[in-house]
C-alpha cells in the first residue's frame, strides 16, 4: 500500500480537507473584513482621505454552511480514500490468486505434462521405426506433443502477464517490496 502514489495523492488531499477544515472553523466568526482608504469631497471642493473598515459581525451568520460544506468534503475525501484502499488490496489478492494458480499450472506443464509428451513421442517413433505403428498414429503423437507445448508456453505468457498486473497494482516491484521487508 506504500508503493501505490495513486492512494499516496488521495491521502494528500485528505490531509489538505482536514487542514481547510480547520481553518474555516477557527475563522468562522470572521465575517467579510474590509480595509482600504476612501476620498469624499466638501462642500468647500476640498478632498478629505482616509481609512476605512468594513466588518461584518456574525449575529445569524456563523459560518454553519461552510463548515458543513467543509466536513461533506472531508467525508467524501475519506470516503475516496478507503474505497480506493480497499480497491487496491482487492485487486492485488485477485492477481496474487491468480498468479498462484498460473505458477502451478506452468509448474505442471514443465515437471509433468510436456516430459510425459515427449516420452510418448519417443516410445511412438521407436515403435514407428519398429514399424509397429504407422504415419497416422506418429503424426497425432507428434501434434498432441506441439499442442501440449504451445498451452505450455501459453501458461507461462499468461503467468508474466499477470505477474506484471500485480507489480503494477502493487505500485512497483515485488521484489523490491519483500528485500524493504526483510530489511526492517
């Protein structure tokens, strides 16, 4: 979850509502402040300057609707950071699963199926030359052989694929992320 820069933003902005938020309730008494400098003219056309302040005070007006309005923008910025949260470890224990099982099946192919295929190849030809078998029963040996050899290399093209999703729902290398956790 460390990794993840779209969760880190979220978790900024959240940090930034919860700062708004305290200033708009420690400046809610503070109504519209005006200084400046003003220039009237007499009667005798002499110009009199100077300051004036404009302030607002909050007799109905206590600034009840910003700081709602503030804390609707803090549940929704939370709001916005737990279902992102929650999104991300969904979708890392789904391509964790199924990396898993994508591991195992590539596993099967290299320990298991495609040595038994080549066996039966082998034990085939050797019979074909025996001229036990014929043309027809050596080709299909040798089709189901390729056929087991193209899912194998299919298996193994869809076990990095996913395993490329999961770095990238991860945030960044998976091994990088078990060497900081041996680290510390």
């Amino acid at each position: 979850m460390r990794q993840r820069l779209d969760l880190a933003a979220a978790q900024m902005e959240l940090a930034g509502v919860v700062r708004a938020l305290g200033l708009t309730k420690s400046y809610r008494y503070i109504g519209a402040l005006e200084f400046g400098a003003d220039t009237e003219r007499e009667a005798d056309r002499t110009n009199l300057t100077g300051p004036t302040l404009r302030l607002e005070l909050p007799l109905f007006n206590q600034g009840q609707a910003r700081v709602a309005k503030s804390e609707a923008e803090l549940r929704r910025a939370e709001r916005k950071v737990e279902a992102l949260a929650i999104g991300i470890r969904a979708d890392v224990r789904a391509l964790h699963d199924k990396l898993a099982s994508l591991r195992e099946a590539v596993r099967f192919y290299e320990t298991e199926a495609l040595p038994n295929r080549r066996a039966i190849t082998a034990s085939t030809l050797l019979q074909y030359n025996g001229m036990l078998t014929g043309n027809y029963e050596m080709f299909q040996t040798r089709a189901e052989q390729i056929e087991a050899e193209h899912k194998a290399i299919a298996t193994l093209r869809d076990y990095w694929t996913t395993r490329a999703e999961l770095e990238r729902a991860v945030g960044g290398n998976l091994r990088a992320r078990k060497d900081s956790a041996a680290g510390q």
